[in-house]
C-alpha cells in the first residue's frame, strides 16, 4: 500500500514539478520605469521580485491546463528540472517529461504560493510551496497532495527565466 501511495504521489509531483518556475515568464520583461524627466529610474530587485512572482500565475493556469509546452518555456533551453522522478535537462527534455506526466496523471486545482523570492542583479532564486488534487488509482478517487518548490532564476537578454528547478512531497500526505 505505502507503494502504490508513493508511487501515485510521484506521478503527480512529476506532473506538477516545474510549474513555479514559471514565474519567471517573459511578461515581465520591462525592467525600467520612465521618471518625469528623461532619465530613467531603475526598478529594484524587490520590484522585480514582486513582479516575477505576479507573474507565475501563468505558470499556475498552465499547470492546470496540462500545457507541457507553456510551462517548459519558463525554462531557459539549458534548464534543469529536479523531481522526485528524477532529473530533467533542456526545455525539450522537461517538456516531455511534463507531457507525460500529464497523459498518466489528472493533476488539477494547482496553486503555488510563493514564501519567499530573492533578486540580486541578473540571478534570483524563490522558494514556495505547492498543493494540488490527484485523481488515485484505480478507482479515480481525488485526494490531496502538497509539497515545495525551490528554483534558481537568471535574466538574460532582459528576460528572467528558470536555470533551475526542484519539486518534492511533503512528508505529511
């Protein structure tokens, strides 16, 4: 029984893994505000902090719609996702792991609260903590699942996006 629990459980951690990542989508790709002069001011990184994890509702919505491709591009393309599946390498490796988690695990009412996020610069990194609903096997009962989420952040080129990503349960299930 604690098999097939944990096995479930890592079914929909995979499923979910590199959701919060996200937050680092390319909306927010403005980063100075315009002053009444010509000058323009530069946001801080607590600005840019807030506005990252605004952003990760995309993310979240994406999650719950099993779009493997959306959430894989808040990856850069050397990207890393860790789960308790294992690890994933490159945004085209990750999307196919989320494709497949998604096909074998009906994931849904995904949110993802983020404690805390930390920018310095071109490099951040957040750590948040999850919870979703999984349907189980076999009988397609729902039951609850939640866990935590650290990442690393890099801007290039203007655009912040994941250089990498962990999932992983809450040992209280």
């Amino acid at each position: 029984m604690l098999t097939n629990k944990m096995s479930s459980l890592r079914r929909c951690l995979g499923a979910i893994g590199p959701v919060t990542m996200l937050l680092l989508l390319g909306p927010v790709q403005p980063m100075n505000a315009q002053t009444t002069g010509d000058q323009a001011k530069q946001i801080s990184d607590e600005q840019i902090g807030k506005m990252l994890a605004a952003a990760d509702s995309y993310v979240v919505d994406a999650v719950n719609r099993h779009d493997a491709y959306a959430v894989a591009a808040a990856f850069w393309d050397d990207g890393i996702e860790v789960t308790p599946l294992g690890a994933f390498s490159g945004r085209a490796e990750i999307e196919k792991h989320l494709a497949e988690q998604y096909k074998a695990t009906d994931v849904r009412d995904f949110v993802e609260p983020i404690d805390e996020i930390h920018i310095s610069g071109d490099h951040g990194w957040f750590v948040a903590h999850w919870s979703a609903t999984n349907a189980t096997e076999p009988s397609g009962e729902r039951r609850p699942v939640k866990g935590y989420i650290t990442a690393v952040l890099e801007k290039r080129n203007g655009e912040w996006k994941a250089r990498m990503h962990t999932t992983f349960p809450s040992a209280a299930q």
